[in-house]
C-alpha cells in the first residue's frame, strides 16, 4: 500500500490538473473520499476538479453536501461535458468497473489513470497506470485516510466528520467488512476533529421512510431455515431502498441471511442481499450479474421479471449451493 500511495503522489505532481470520480449514484463513502482527496490535492497546487454527480438520491450524502456549502465550502465539481484531457490525471474511487462510472465519457477522455477501491473484482477492471485495490478493507474512506495518516496532511476537521459518516454509511454503523483498523480509523477521525453529533445527524432518517421499510419487513418470505426475502411489490424503488431493507433484516436472531428486491424506476429490477455465519452473498449475487463484497452485494437486473428473479433467488438458496 505504501509503494502505491508514493506512486499516487508522485502521479499527483507530475499532472497539471486532477479529475476525480466515483460511482454513479454515488455514497458518501465515494464521494465524500473525493471531496477530501481534492483538498489534499489543492495543497499540492495542483488544479483539481471532481466529476459533477448526476444522480443525488443518497439523502446522507445530500444532507453532508448541504452542510458543506452552509459552512462555505465549495465543492469542485466539473460536468462532464467540459471536461477535457490538460496533461490530466484521473483518480478513480470506490468502484474499478468502467459501466459503474459517473461518467464513461471522462474515462475515454483521460488515458492517465489510477484507481482506488475496496471492492471484489467480478468484471474487467478499468485500466490504469496504477491501482489499490483491496476488498479487505472496509470503505474507501479507510484506504483515504491511510494515506491521509502517511502522508501526515491535514484538512479542515468538517472533511473529517464527512470521512466518519462515509465510514459509518459503507460499515453499516461498523457491522460489515470491519476491523481493528476500522476502529483506528475511526479514532484518527475523532481524534482530528470529526463531529460525532453532526455525523450522526447526516444518518437521521425521517420516521416514515423507517416505518415504510417495516411495513415491507412485515410481510417478508422465509426461503429457508434462517434465510429470509422481502420484496417490494406496490411501487418503483431505488437500489437504496433495497440495501437498507437488507441491512435492516440482518438485525434480527432469526436472519442469517437476508434480500431485498424491487423495481426501480427504469424497469430494472434490483436485488440486494446481506449475510453473516460466513455466507458469501456475493456470490450469489453474481449469479444474477451483480457483486460486491463477501458478505454485502447486489445486482441490477435488466433481462428478467421480479418474478424470474425470485424464483431464481429460491431455487439457489433451497439448493445445495449455499
Ligand atoms: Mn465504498
């Protein structure tokens, strides 16, 4: 990791100008490792930008970017359109597949590349002149703030309550992927400043999306002996609506392993599955064309009904194939 990071910053000063991206729909785990790595990179002197996000449905991140801007920060953002190769680098965050990209249009627009991310690899990985990619590390946020650590920079303390709800968000309030760095991490975060308060505030929800995900939770199917599905059948939405669910049933002593599937907007169907006791649910979710990490992933479905996909979900799970 270390040889990456001095790679990284070696690639930083050797560029005149910065794009960073993340994932479409982007998480505060992504985005809000962005907004950060832009600040150390202006300390740097170098021009940075980050590609404007299309699609803002995340209300944490929302509700993060909002309380930037009320306390005058200015987020870097550049639409796609006019973006364009100036001896340009392209730092890419939080996902290392080309069709998960904000924006496939910037990455055909700057060869210069490197790639930071902590997901499983299941497709073909962008190609870039360097990567970090380790899925044993919880959340983007963790890898940033190593090299934040290494490289000994500081940032004003609100970049690190924005970095402790990005890690409280991709954990699942410490429940995935985490380890004692986790909680190191965690702790530098506290220790330089991060507001526990204001980040819990990001993470508020409103009683009624709660109370909504709970009328689904009612009424989920047991596939098998601790295997349960929860479908969203009266009404389009979104793959974050699904994970939450599927976040939400792991809670229970009864769940071990948990889905969550719907139909967004566009037709697609997303499946979204959650699982402890050693159960790999990425796998599973490959099946469908998905990923993810070991014991959180998902897919996005586009060739079959919500029907197909669930009879298809109990085939696997009521097989031997768990
Ligand atoms: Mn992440």
């Amino acid at each position: 990791m270390i040889d990456f990071f001095e790679k990284l910053s070696e690639e930083i000063k050797n560029h005149d100008e910065i794009i960073l991206m993340t994932h479409s729909t982007p998480d505060l785990d992504g985005l809000g490792s962005a907004i950060v790595l832009s600040e150390v990179i202006k300390q740097y002197g170098k021009e940075c930008y980050i590609v404007a996000p299309k699609n803002l449905i995340n209300k944490t991140l929302n509700k993060a970017l909002n309380y930037l801007s009320e306390n005058g920060m200015i987020l870097p953002f550049k639409y796609e359109k006019i973006i364009s190769d100036n001896n340009s680098l392209l730092i890419i965050l939080d996902v290392h597949e080309s069709k998960l990209l904000e924006s496939e249009e910037v990455l055909s627009k700057i060869k210069d590349r490197c790639v930071i991310d902590h997901h499983l690899t299941i497709n073909k990985k962008i190609e870039s002149k360097y990567e970090f990619i380790d899925d044993n590390m919880s959340s983007t946020v963790e890898i940033l703030c190593t090299y934040l650590k290494y490289k000994d920079v500081k940032v004003d303390s609100i970049y690190y309550t924005l970095l402790l709800a990005g890690l409280y968000q991709d954990t699942n309030y410490f429940t995935l992927k985490t380890t004692s760095d986790t909680f190191l991490v965690a702790s530098y975060l506290i220790k330089m400043g991060a507001d526990n308060k204001v980040e819990h505030d990001f993470l508020k929800e409103s009683m009624e999306s709660a109370i909504a995900r709970y009328e689904y939770i009612k009424k989920c199917d047991k596939l098998n002996d601790n295997v349960y599905l929860c479908v969203i059948d009266d009404r389009t939405c979104s793959n974050i609506t699904v994970a939450k669910i599927a976040d939400e049933m792991l809670k229970f002593e009864e769940v071990n392993l948990a889905f969550a599937v719907g139909v967004k907007e566009n037709g697609q169907i997303v499946l979204s599955g959650r699982s402890c006791d050693n159960i790999d649910v990425c796998s599973i979710m490959k099946k469908f064309g998905g990923g993810g990490h070991f014991g959180a992933a998902a897919a996005s479905i586009s060739d079959n009904t919500i029907d197909e996909v669930i009879d298809k979900l109990k085939n696997i799970v009521r097989g031997n194939e768990l």
